[in-house]
C-alpha cells in the first residue's frame, strides 16, 4: 500500500531538500574557489571577478610547486607517515580493546578507569616534549608514529563494538575447538569487525595526514617535516616568493608552457593548499561503504 504524502510532509521535504542543498553549496565552495584560483594566473587573479572557472588559465602554479623538491620530500613523509600510522594505530589500539573487551580479564575495570583518566588528564606540552627528548624521538620520525599508536577514545569504542556486536557463542566455541586468544583476535574478532576497523582507521589517516602540530614542535630538519607543516611555511609571502624565484631560476626549460611573471605568491599557496587536501579526499570513496556499516555500529537493532 503506497502512504500518500500530505500538503505539509510536501511543504517538508521540499525545505529541507532546499536546506541541504544551500549547505552543501556553502561547503563544497570554498574547496572548488581555491581550485580554480591554484589553476588560475595570478597576476590576472588579482584582479578579482573569479568566482566559478579560471578566467586565465595555466597549470604554471603547479610547475612552480612540483618543482621544489622539499615539498616532494614532505609529500612522501606524510604518506609514509599516514599509512605506518593507521596500520599500527588499528593493530595496537584493537588488541588493547579486545583484552578488556574479555570478562575473564583481571583487573579490567580498573584498567579502563586508568585509561579514561590519561584520556581527560594529562601532563601538558613541556613534559611531553622532555619525555619524546628523553626517549630519542625528537628530530626523528618515528615521533610521528609511536606517540599515536593508542588512542582510548579509538579504543573504548572498539571495546564496545566487541562486547556487543560479535556473538560470545561464536567466540566460545572456537575456544571448545582450542584455539588461543591470539587465534580468536585474527580470525574472529578482525573480520567481523571490518567496518568499524575501516571507519576508524579513515578517521585516524585523516589526522596523521593532517597534523601539522608535531612536525612544527618536535622537528627540526626540514627533510623530516610533513605536508601540513610546510604548508605552513609556504602559507608566509616569503616561503611562496622563494619558491617562485627558485623556480624561475632552475626550472627555466618549461618557461614556454607558462608565463613566470604571471605567477604570485598567493595562486602558488592556492595550489599547495589543493596538493595537501584532494590526496585524502580521493580514500574516501574507496572507504564509503565500510564507512557507513561502521558508524551505524551499536544503534538499535530489530
């Protein structure tokens, strides 16, 4: 039996359609604004009166960028960075959330009130900074890695997702049949919980992909710094004007595919900002529907 819609659930329906339209325009435009000011001349974009397609177009602002040879370096450090980091944040932050995810455990609820009390409560910047000095991570790359590798938040949300969505009969079972704890973790717990693993692990990926905070506190060399932090460097005037100058100068073989003179500090920072941003972006498709299964974990179930 089709349910016809009434004058008001029409009234409705058409609102919010029009509401959700207006705020995905009002998110989707500041993405697609700078895109075409990074494939834009710059001199000409100065000018202003570009709102929806180059008007002078020219891809030398990504010649000038890809050029620079620092920024390759920083580009391949974040995604070596981001990918050692989701691995090894999944693997290490899930074992935690299945040993307390298990009754038989000693001492589990104390173990997870010392954990939500680190996770509301720490020792603040200066500590910090003494302990990674003192544990040799300062000016290496692992700092990017070990101090994230366990997340509680990560973790209590995962223990709640093993408690009450993987059924203890399967898991009592298999252990009737001999197998471990470590058995149960690989063929149990980490297939049927892939979803959440995935959603998780795209959330986790966006923030080692987008942090600029460690690479500008705790490193040094400029070799080790990732995209987000030399981002900030190139967001200065001076950092964009060098990169230009030291364009112009190297790289004087593709001054024919563009016009040098053309191009500003603020169109080159424009075409950063879309080199840091669209690589993250394109995981999301490939992680959609896993995405969706698992922030839909733990809701009301018929």
């Amino acid at each position: 039996m089709v349910t016809r819609m009434t004058v008001s659930d029409r009234a409705f329906t058409a609102i919010n359609t029009v509401l959700m339209i207006v705020f995905v325009f009002l998110c989707a435009y500041p993405l697609w604004y700078i895109l075409i000011l990074s494939f834009n001349e710059g001199q000409d974009a100065s000018m202003g009166g570009i709102y929806w397609w180059p008007r002078a177009f020219t891809l030398g602002n990504y010649l000038v960028l890809l050029s620079n040879e620092t920024i390759i370096q920083a580009f391949w450090i974040s995604v070596l960075r981001t990918s050692i980091g989701t691995f090894g944040s999944i693997l290490v932050t899930s074992m935690v959330a299945f040993g307390l995810s298990r009754r038989e455990l000693p001492g589990r609820k104390y173990l997870t009130l010392i954990f939500l009390f680190i996770m509301i409560f720490n020792g603040g910047l200066i500590p910090l900074y003494i302990q990674l000095m003192n544990l040799g991570l300062i000016n290496n790359f692992w700092v990017y890695i070990i101090p994230n590798l366990f997340s509680v938040w990560n973790m209590l949300v995962m223990k709640s997702s093993f408690q009450n969505n993987i059924p203890e009969g399967i898991i009592e079972s298999i252990r009737i049949d001999g197998a471990g704890y470590a058995r149960i973790y690989w063929s149990i717990i980490l297939p049927f919980s892939m979803p959440l693993l995935a959603a998780i692990g795209l959330f986790t990926a966006v923030f080692h992909w987008n942090d600029w905070f460690t690479g500008a506190f705790f490193i040094n060399e400029l070799k080790l710094q990732p995209l987000p932090t030399y981002l900030q460097r190139v967001l200065s005037t001076v950092e964009a004007s060098n990169m230009i100058s030291s364009s112009q100068m190297t790289n004087s073989r593709s001054a024919g595919m563009y016009n040098p003179q053309a191009i500003t500090s603020k169109s080159v920072r424009m075409a950063t900002i879309m080199v840091t941003t669209l690589p993250i972006l394109f995981v999301y498709p490939f992680l959609q529907r896993y995405f969706v299964k698992g922030v839909l974990i733990g809701s009301v179930k018929e």
